[in-house]
C-alpha cells in the first residue's frame, strides 16, 4: 500500500479521535444542562466518529494484513532461494573435497 494512503487513514483517524475527545465533554455537559439540541448534536458527532474510527481502522487493518501476506510470500521465495543456494554450496564443497583426495 501507499505510504500516501497509510497517512491519510491515519489522519482520518487521528481526527475521529479528536473529535471524540471534544465531543464527550460536550454531551456530558448538555445533558446535565438538559439542553436537548447540544446533546444531540453531540450525540451525533460521537455516534460519527465512532463509526469513522472504526471503517478506517478495518479498512488500515485489512491492507496491512495483506502486506504482510506479501512479505510473507517473498520471505518464502527467499528462504527457498537460500536453501538452493546451500544445497548447491554443499554439492561444490563436495567435489573439492573429492578432487583433492583423488590427487592423492
């Protein structure tokens, strides 16, 4: 994933989460005051926000498991690389080893 997007789920979030924070004490302050209006208005924003949280938190949740899915497949590839590698290693060490006991 971009590193553009990440920064704008972020973001999103970041200000979901402000918008919480200034959003509670707001409602908790209404409805002691019993004003019906602010406490609706409120009730709206944290009922947003929340909801907003949590699209961009699945959302950042899904793309991050699939890069780690692909960085999993290419850790694979390259384990299966170095395991060929050594095999092929391993198979010319040999034959040194056989070269220099048929000189003797």
């Amino acid at each position: 994933m971009k590193d553009a997007s990440k920064l704008v789920l972020f973001t999103i979030m970041a200000m979901s989460i402000v918008s919480l924070i200034i959003s509670m004490p707001t409602l908790i302050v209404a409805i002691l005051m019993g004003i019906k209006y602010f406490a609706i208005r409120a009730l709206v924003v944290v009922i947003l926000g929340i909801i907003i949280f949590s699209i961009a938190w699945v959302i950042l949740d899904n793309q991050m498991d699939k890069e780690l899915q692909k960085m999993d497949e290419e850790l694979a590839e390259h384990k299966l690389k170095m395991e060929q590698l050594d095999k092929e290693f391993v198979e010319r060490q040999q034959r040194v080893t056989d070269r220099f006991k048929n000189l003797r």
